[in-house]
C-alpha cells in the first residue's frame, strides 16, 4: 500500500505542479483558454487571480514533495496535503466545474484512503 501511495502521491504532485504553470503562465495562452473554454477578455480579467491559484496549487505541491522525504511527520505531513488537495477538489467541484472531482479530488481521495487502511 506504501509504494502505491507514494506513486499517486508523485502523480498528484505532477498534477499540481502543472496546474501551476496552466493558471500563472499559460493563462491568456490559447492552450490556457481552450482548457478553460475561456474568451481572451475573460481570461485577461481573471489573469491575477488564476496566478493567486496557482501559486497554492505550487505550495500544495511542495508539501507533498516533503511529505515523501523521510522524516518523523512524513505520514502526518501527507495526511494533511492530501486533505487539503481533497477539500479544494471537492470545493471546486461543487462550485465551478464538476471535473475538478475527477482531476483533482478523486486522486486525493485514493492516496489518503490508501494511507488510512491498516496493513494486515
């Protein structure tokens, strides 16, 4: 259950870490707008806060990343990013677009499970 938790958890991190470079670079992009199904003055309005979201996508990154390294909280410190992750992906999924679930909380939701369940 370990390893595969640590490879969704690598995955996620991956995720995030695009995420990141999708909403503070490539925002105004035609990639960027044709993610998001964006006109080019909408995306040019929402420029700052789609950076704003970016960066604490980053930062969630970044705490998984250190969750992995070996440490007396490393399990403490997944538990809590992963929470995190879970809790956006479900707040954005109710809120803006119901395939934040899928991308974003699904993920999260199998890596802590897998955390949480006891190995015999």
């Amino acid at each position: 259950m370990a390893t595969l938790s640590t490879a969704l958890i690598f995955i996620i991190i991956f995720l995030h870490m695009y995420f990141l470079i999708l909403e503070m670079f490539l925002w105004e992009s035609p990639f960027g707008r044709k993610t998001f199904s964006m006109s080019t003055e909408f995306a040019k309005r929402t420029k700052s806060l789609a950076a704003n979201q970016g960066l604490y996508n980053g930062f969630l990154a970044i705490g998984l990343l250190w969750s992995i390294l070996p440490g007396e909280n490393s399990h403490s410190l997944k538990i809590f990013f992963l929470s995190c992750i879970l809790i956006a992906g479900l707040f954005g999924g109710f809120t803006v677009n119901k395939k934040i679930f899928w991308i974003q909380a699904l993920p999260a939701a199998i890596a802590l499970a897998l955390l949480l369940v006891p190995v015999p």
